[in-house]
C-alpha cells in the first residue's frame, strides 16, 4: 500500500476513533447506560454499527428490533453475551448474542470480554464496549486500538494541568515575539532566536492537541474548557505560519505547512538544533549565532491598517522588512503606489513597535 493509500487509511481510522470517543463521551445516552452498568457493579459487551458483519460473528441469543434507550440497554446487560445495536443508536437488534471472532486475530488484552471487544473490532468496523464486571472499568476498541473511559473529574485534572501549561507557554511566546519584533526592526535576529520560539510554538500545539482529546472525550461537559482554549489559543496557529515564512528561504505557504510537519514530527532535541532549523527553512550554511533577516510578514500583519493579504504585497515590493524601514523615510509615497491606505499611521505603528518615534 503507497503512503497516499496508507494516509487515507489512517484518516478513516482516526475518524471512527473520534466517533467512538463522541459516542460514549458524557452527555450522550449510552455513557448514560454505561454509568448505570458500573454503578450496578455489572459487565457488558456492546457491539454499535456494521451489524450485518457484526451478526456474521455470532449465533443464538435474542432477535429483539426494539428501539433504543438507556434503560433497556442496563437492563439487557443483565444477560450474559453481546448487544448489538445498529450504527445510528435507534435499535436494539439482539441481546444474550454469541460472538465467535477468529481466536488467531491478535490482540494484547487478557480479560474475556476485552479480549472479544478487540478481536471483533479488528474483524469488523464496529464500535465495541467492553464493561469489566470485576474491574469496574470501559474500554472502547475500533480498529484494534481501545482506550479506557475516564470519569469527569479524571479528565478535568488533566485538564487543568494542560490549561496552565498552555497559559504560561502563551505568554512565554507573547514575551519572545515581543523582542523579537524588536530585534528584526533592528536587524539583529539569529538563528537562535527563531528556534527558540520554534520550540515554544510546538509546545503549546502540543498541550493544543491534548486538551482536544479531553475536550472530545468531555462531551457536553467540554464547553467551557473549549472556550478556555480557544482564548488561550488566540492567533498562535497563523503566527506561527507567519513567522516560518518569514524565515524561509521559500516563504509560500505549501513550503510552510511543510515544515511545520517537519517540526512537529521532530523530537525535542531537533526542535532545539539550530541547524536542524536552519535544514528545514532552507540552509545548509548556518550556525545558532547566524543573523537571519526577516521578510516581515508578521510584523506587517499586526499592524491595523494592513489589510489581509497587503503585508505580502508590501514584501514582494520591498523584498524585506529592513528594506521597508530604511526607505520609510525617504521614500514614504511608494506605499501609496502599492494601494497601502495611511502610510503615515504604518511608519508611525512600525516606529512605535520599534520603540523609536518617527
């Protein structure tokens, strides 16, 4: 199988994955049912979607077609064997069911019900649910690969760790983009400068990525952790492209998603490399200490009278950042040329960031 093949592949794993977390995240009426099946001290094993394959893997128990509800689904858990119930969660179609999956499917659990719950998610596309009677917890498997469900006050203490990461990383970076928009206007950024924010950019996506995983995983209980996030988050994903263009030696924004995979594929010590960096921007030549020369693009683009695709208009005409402010003076029409409306408040806002009055 080619890497496009294997890409698509992953994606629909993922998907179905992040249906299965969605399915059984708090607030939804199977999490219902399976709160009801631990509190009674129970065991269960649900089969949800691909019923025709799922049907195939099994025999005898119960044909029922009823509609589904949380309390018929606790009640029928009472029975030994499977539930089946199809993808849409509006029928039971069989209780007390009896699955046969393959004995030779691998898989690394240990308990019965679990070992079942993996091998009929490698054989079908199903969700499965697995409740241990004896050890009180669920685990849901698609595709193989299971997690275990945690309790609300389980995922809210990571998730108010990973919040006051995300904070303090946040203004960690506010702090560094801060100096470093004084030291481009200065013409004195190195090497190490840029992988020093590099590494703190990754950072936060990182701790972005894990509080995604508790937010989906909250359900109904996540929204205001999502809006904890999203301010906390702010612009960080396009200062970041900005920033990487900047530095580029090919500064399209295809190149930039490029290494931004790079880097965030990365372990921390290449993060921390400052020729790791220079590599992925496009330099063969370059040590920490390097002077890099910023085009300006995020600069530009946090000015207010640059409108939304200017600064890459005013970069292309000046080709740099350095070059825009030492023709400022001279040379102030030119931006009139280019469509850039109140040129003066642009000079005036750029000796302001750099600290100097025009």
């Amino acid at each position: 199988m080619d890497s496009a093949h294997l890409d698509q592949a992953e994606s629909e794993s993922k998907r179905r994955r992040d249906a299965a977390i969605r399915l059984t995240a708090p607030g939804t009426a199977l999490r219902h049912a399976l709160d009801m099946i631990i509190a009674g001290h129970m065991g269960a094993l649900i089969c949800v979607g691909d019923t025709e394959n799922v049907l195939a893997a099994g025999d005898d128990g119960f044909k029922l077609d009823i509609s589904f509800t949380a309390n018929r689904l606790f009640e029928l858990s009472k029975m030994d064997g499977a539930i089946v119930v199809d993808k849409g969660m509006t029928q039971i179609l069989r209780a007390n069911y009896h699955l046969n999956p393959d004995p030779a499917l691998p898989t690394t659990e240990t308990g019965m019900r679990h070992r079942t719950a993996a091998r009929m998610s490698l054989l079908t596309q199903a969700t499965v649910i697995s409740v241990s009677e004896r050890r009180q917890v669920v685990n849901v498997y698609v595709d193989g690969w299971g997690y275990q469900l945690r309790t609300v006050p389980e995922i809210m203490s990571s998730v108010n760790q990973l919040l006051v990461a995300m904070q303090s990383t946040r203004q960690q970076i506010d702090r560094r983009l801060l100096r470093l928009t004084t030291l481009e206007l200065d013409n004195y950024v190195t090497l190490g400068d840029i992988a020093d924010i590099f590494y703190l950019f990754e950072v936060i996506l990182s701790v972005n990525e894990e509080l995604d995983a508790c937010i989906l995983q909250l359900g109904s209980e996540g929204k205001t952790v999502q809006m904890q996030r999203e301010e906390y988050m702010g612009d960080v994903d396009e200062e970041y492209t900005l920033m990487i263009r900047d530095y580029a030696r090919d500064s399209s924004e295809d190149n930039a998603r490029v290494i931004r995979r790079a880097l965030h594929s990365a372990d921390n010590s290449s993060i921390h490399d400052a020729a790791n960096v220079a590599r992925l921007l496009g330099y063969d030549d370059r040590t920490e200490d390097s002077i890099m020369t910023p085009l300006g693009l995020r600069t530009l683009s946090n000015i207010s009278v640059v409108r939304k695709g200017m600064a890459d208009k005013i970069v292309d005409e000046y080709g740099s950042l350095q070059h825009l402010m030492d023709e400022l003076d001279e040379n102030p029409s030119r931006l009139d040329d280019i469509g850039v409306k109140n040129p003066d408040v642009l000079a005036d806002s750029l000796y302001r960031m750099w600290g100097k009055r025009q």
